[in-house]
C-alpha cells in the first residue's frame, strides 16, 4: 500500500512537472471524490475563482479574456440514491477586463458513483456534464465532460484520487480532449485537510498539443467544515509554463441546505 501510495504521488508531482495544459476559463475548479448528497438531500454549492494574472488574450475573438477575470457559479445538487446525484450549474457568470459582466450558460451534471464513498478504501464513480454555452464562453454551443474518479482513502489522514477527464464539442472523436485532475489530500482531522490538486490539458486525444502550446496549474488547498456543516475550500493555483494562467485563486462554499428523512 505505501508502495502505490508513493506510485501516485510521484506520478501527480510528474504531471505538475512535465505535462502542459492548455489555458481555459474554468467555471469549476475542483477535484471529484465520489461523495454524494444523500438521498433526498438537497446540496448548494458556490464556485468562485479569481485569475490575478492571466492569458492576456482570449481564446477566440469575442471570448472572456482570462487575466483579471472572476469567474463563478452556483451548483444546485440532489441526492437521487445512494449511487446518483443529479446537479445544475445555473447560472455560469464572468467579469473581464473587456466584455465586463455576462451570463456564460448552464450545465446539467449526472454523478454516478460507489455509495458510501468516505467509508472505502478504494471509490469509483463517473460524472457526466452537459453545458450550454454563451458565445462569450465557448466556440461551441453545445459541449459535454466525462469525467472518471478513481481513488483511495489510504488512510484516515491520505486521501489520493485521480479524475481522467474527457472533453468533447460533438465535432468528432479525435477531437475529444483529455483535461486530467488529480489531489494528494493529508486530513489533520476530520474538519481539517491540506491537499495538492493538479489541472492538465494535453489537447486533443487525435492530436496532442506540443509541449510549448501546452500548460499546467498547481494548486495548494485549505479544506475545512465546520461544526454547523459548512464546507469551505480555498485555494491558490500558479502556472507551471509560459501557456498557462500564473495565478489563480479559488473559493468553493458548500452546504446541505434541505434533507428528507
């Protein structure tokens, strides 16, 4: 076990180092467990990240522009079964520098996952995302993520979890893009968590992006609850190559706001 515990250490800190992603606005900067709301539980979670210093040009003409940009959503989520949530991102919202404020769209996420995830060793689940974008916010209208999680409660103090994401803008299957995440969490307690999170994009799976074109974020996270159940993470994300947003900083607010017995 310390044997794979260091395997995927090493190989997170590798992807840090070596790997390039390419530089995107991001609604949602977050690495997924596997937990899910209870059934019947409903769940409001706040997304907010800052870009300090950014891409100073946008994506595409006409495209939110990353430097100084502040970015955000709230999720609505419900607990269906002890293996289903069903969520809504509504509504996905930027400030820049250029276009000022703006509605970005929506997204209707499906997370299908091992019930009872913080209790297990190993966790498994796969999330299923589909956005409708703003033309501010994306070249397509239509876009959808399929994401994997993978990963292990080690200890009650080492958490390592591994989310293989895919991309697509329906616009063929080489053109699918592989935006991998991954956390290496140490829980001092219970309500207390300090956790390493990587962001990579390798570009398209029918086309790797080089090296020069590609970036990388790494985040350094402060996770913490409180004793009347809110869920607070706040992290601080730098750029690992010349492509990438140099930093970023993020704040997620989460709390169960209605429960049914």
């Amino acid at each position: 076990m310390k044997r794979l515990v260091m395997t995927c250490a090493t190989a997170l800190l590798a992807v840090a180092a070596a790997s390039r992603t390419v530089a995107a606005q991001a609604d949602e900067i977050q690495v997924y467990d596997g937990g899910l709301a209870p059934r019947g539980t409903f769940n409001l979670t706040v997304h907010n990240n800052f870009t300090v210093r950014g891409i100073k040009t946008p994506g595409f003409v006409g495209g939110v522009t990353p430097d100084g940009s502040f970015n955000g959503v709230p999720e609505w989520a419900l607990g269906v079964t002890d293996w289903f949530e069903a969520g809504l991102y509504l509504p996905l919202y930027t400030h820049d520098k250029t276009l000022g404020f703006g509605m970005d769209g929506a997204k209707l996420r499906l997370l299908f996952a091992v019930p009872n995830a913080d209790d297990r060793t190993f966790i498994y689940g796969t999330n299923f995302e589909f956005s409708l974008n703003a033309k501010r916010w994306d070249t397509h209208r239509v876009t959808s993520e399929m994401r994997g999680i993978v990963g292990w409660h080690v200890s009650p103090a080492l958490d390592v979890i591994l989310n293989p994401i895919f991309d697509t803008a329906y616009d063929g299957f080489k053109n699918i893009e592989f935006v991998p995440a991954a956390r290496v969490a140490y829980n001092t307690s219970k309500a207390w968590s300090l956790a390493l999170e990587s962001y990579s994009s390798f570009g398209s799976i029918g086309g790797l992006l080089p090296a020069a074109e590609q970036s990388h974020q790494l985040f350094g996270v402060i996770d913490h609850t409180t004793t009347r159940g809110f869920e607070i993470e706040i992290g601080a994300g730098v750029g690992l190559t010349n492509a990438s947003d140099k930093l970023t900083l993020k704040l997620i607010l989460s709390k169960d706001i209605n429960s049914r017995k």
